[in-house]
C-alpha cells in the first residue's frame, strides 16, 4: 500500500520537546505533511539535548523523524501575517504552549478559524484553559503528581515515585492525536473545523484504572502497592537464581493452587485456596507472606526454567528487560518495532516504530527506509514559495526584518 491514511492533510506543528512532537510523529507516520514552525533563539529545544553526534540530536530525530522545518518568528508581526497565510492552506495545528499564550500573540484558535473555519486547532498544556490551575506551568512530573499518579506509584510507606519515561507527555500526545483525528473525521461531516485541547493532568487522571470508582464508593485512597495487586497471587517481581527478575501476574484462583502445590506447599494451597470473595480478601490480606513463600522457590529456578514452568500453566509471566536486550529482542524485531537507521549525522542508529499495524500496508518506518529529520529552517524558503507564491524579493526581505530568522 504506498498511499497512507493522512495523505494530503497538512499540519502546521508549533510543539516542541516532547508530548506535542510526539502526537505530531504519530501522524506523520500515518501521512501527515508535519511542518515544523520553529522560533529563535534556536527552535525546537530538543535540537540540543543528548545524545548527541556530530552536533546532531538523537532525541530530536526520534520525535521529528520526516517532518519539514521553516524558521519563522511568531512575535513579529509580520511572522504572524505570514502564518495565517499558512493557516489557510492547512488542515491542523497542533501546540504544545502553556494556555493562552498564543491567544495572547494573536494566533490562537479564534483568529485562525477566521481566516480558515476549516482548521482543526490542537492544544496540549499542563492543566487545560480553564479551571484554578489553568495558569500553572507544568512539565511531565508535575503533572504525574497532581494527576495521581506518583501517589500510587512505588512502595507504601516510601516517599512518592514516578514512572521513568514521561508517560504523562506520552499519553497527553496520544490523546491530542486521537482528538485531532476524531476532528478531522467530524470535519468530513460537518464541513467546519474544531478546537481539541488536551490536559496533561486530565490525562493522568484518566488512566488510575480503578482507584477512581473505588474511591468514589468506600472513601479509601488507594496506597502505593509497588508490583503487587490485591486480587493476584503471586503477583510481584520475583528474583531467580541467574540474577534476573521474572513478573508474575496470576488472577486465577485455580492457578493459585495449582502453583503452590507444584512448589511443595499444599498447605498454602488448602488454607488460602477457594474462588469466592473471603478467600480472594484472605489472598490479598496475606500477599505479603503468599508472595514470599513464592519468592524462596523462585530463587532456586532460573529466569527460563520459571517461565517454562508458568507458561505451562497458563500465568502471566515476563523477564524483566533493559533496553540493550530489547533492542535484540526478537519479537519487536518480528513486528518491525525496532528499525535500523542510516542516518547522516548520528551514523547507525535503531529507533522505535509506529506500534499502529495496518495489515493491508506498513505504517510508521519500513524496512530500509530511512527518514530524515529536519535541519532547522531547511524547508521555509522552498515551502513559502510553493504553499504561499512568496518569490525571491519578498523572502529576501523577510529575512533582513528577521521574520525569517534562519
């Protein structure tokens, strides 16, 4: 399939560091014509954090893989004039700023419906235009914290954790680009545009599974529990004897007895057994000690001879990886996940793929391909002429008035 999904959609992509170039990559990969719109002193901000080689960001690449860049100065004037002339010739915006601050520059989603009633205008900031906290900054932690997260995440008793990628700016870029796809498919119908925001707090909120509900219905707040569940047993991380640790995750109360008697403690079996609701609150009072008692044998078993044991049985069970094994790892090899890439500033480098598989097609990456990301401001001079008719003399002069500041 060489067509893809967002062919023929332009996106004007004013996000920068991570959870808006991350929901504009996704829909580049899916087709989208994603142009960088960057602003001095030096654009997108990730074009200097590590790794670093040949004065070339790895970060940058994995989040601005083929998009197109133009340098263009958003608090002149005249750069604004020049951006809605693109607004009216493109199909999304997205942004990542704090909220307000394009409404307070004079772009924001009010003028550029009015220049395009077609345009889908999407925002992503920490707590959203309205509400107490609209006015806070926020970055990928702050909003774990204040979404719940980091209360219910690490050991109970200790201090609060986060996760250790930004799964905050991850989900936020997943909602905004769910939302924008969602507007461009209600736009098919209606024929008129649509402003999506997405809150970085929101987004964690949505996600504590069923500490909301709970909470809700008995008035208890859920505490950290670490890698443990109150309905499972066994269920934490369990070291073996090679020095690895193994996650098993058993729901079912038939495999519970089943395991502690393959263990040699049919005692266990016999007094915490049973599928109805005292014995599973008896489980979970007692996991703890359940979860230890699992913990000796496991350590007598390898990583391997643990997983053939509880594949058997049908428990969920996985060997806790590090990147430098994942990136050999033969399933995500299998599914294209992890692809190669000849690039001609960092060299040889793998990233990861678009995990959307389409079976008619490859989204994302394929197989030998490799495509670049943009040198700042390579595009502006080639894409204000084709999109906009600017000639020769008028860029010319939009760089003296440094409205082209690249």
């Amino acid at each position: 399939m060489n067509a893809k999904p967002l062919d023929g959609i332009r996106v004007l992509d004013l996000t920068w560091v991570y959870a808006g170039p991350f929901a504009t990559m996704m829909l580049s990969d899916l087709g989208a014509d994603v142009i960088k719109v960057e602003g001095p002193p030096f654009g997108d901000w990730t074009r200097v954090v590590p790794p670093l080689e040949n004065g070339h960001s790895g970060y940058f690449y994995m989040l601005n893989r083929r998009k197109k860049s133009i340098a263009l100065d958003l608090k002149e004037e005249k750069g604004q004039e020049v951006f809605m002339r693109l607004v009216e010739r493109s199909d999304v915006v997205a942004e990542n700023f704090k909220a307000g601050i394009l409404d307070r520059l004079g772009i924001g989603y009010e003028r550029a419906r009015q220049v395009n009633p077609r345009i889908i205008y999407g925002s992503i900031n920490g707590f959203g235009s309205s509400g107490p906290y609209s006015d806070m900054p926020c970055v990928d932690p702050i909003a774990q914290a204040m979404g719940g997260l980091m209360s219910m995440t690490g050991f109970e008793g200790q201090s609060p954790l986060k996760t250790g990628p930004a799964v905050a700016d991850s989900l936020s870029g997943l909602y905004l680009a769910v939302g924008i796809l969602t507007a461009l498919r209600q736009r098919d119908r209606t024929g008129v545009g649509e402003r999506v925001e997405v809150s970085m707090m929101d987004s964690v909120f949505s996600v504590l599974e069923e500490a909301v509900i709970r909470t809700s219905m008995t008035g208890d707040s859920l505490p950290a529990r670490g890698n443990t569940d109150p309905l499972g047993a066994p269920w934490d991380a369990f070291e073996t004897s090679d020095g690895r640790w193994t996650m098993v995750c058993n729901l079912d109360p038939r495999r519970f007895v089943e395991v502690y008697r393959l263990i040699g403690r049919g005692d266990i079996a016999d007094e915490y057994g049973g599928m109805d609701g005292a014995s599973i609150e008896k489980r979970s009072g007692d996991l703890p000690k359940l979860n230890q008692i699992f913990a000796d044998w496991a350590r007598t078993r390898t990583a391997e001879e643990l997983q053939q044991v509880l594949s058997e049985m049908s428990i969920p069970n996985g060997v806790v990886k590090e990147v430098p094994e994942l990136l050999e790892d033969p399933q995500l090899v299998d599914r294209n996940m992890v692809v190669d890439i000849d690039h001609a500033k960092l060299g040889k480098v793998k990233t990861f793929n678009l995990p959307i598989k389409f079976f008619s097609g490859e989204m994302g990456i394929q197989r030998g391909e490799n495509p670049p990301d943009p040198e700042l401001g390579q595009d502006t001079a080639e894409l204000l002429e084709k999109l906009l008719g600017v000639g020769d003399e008028e860029i010319d002069q939009l760089r003296k008035q440094k409205v082209i500041w690249r």
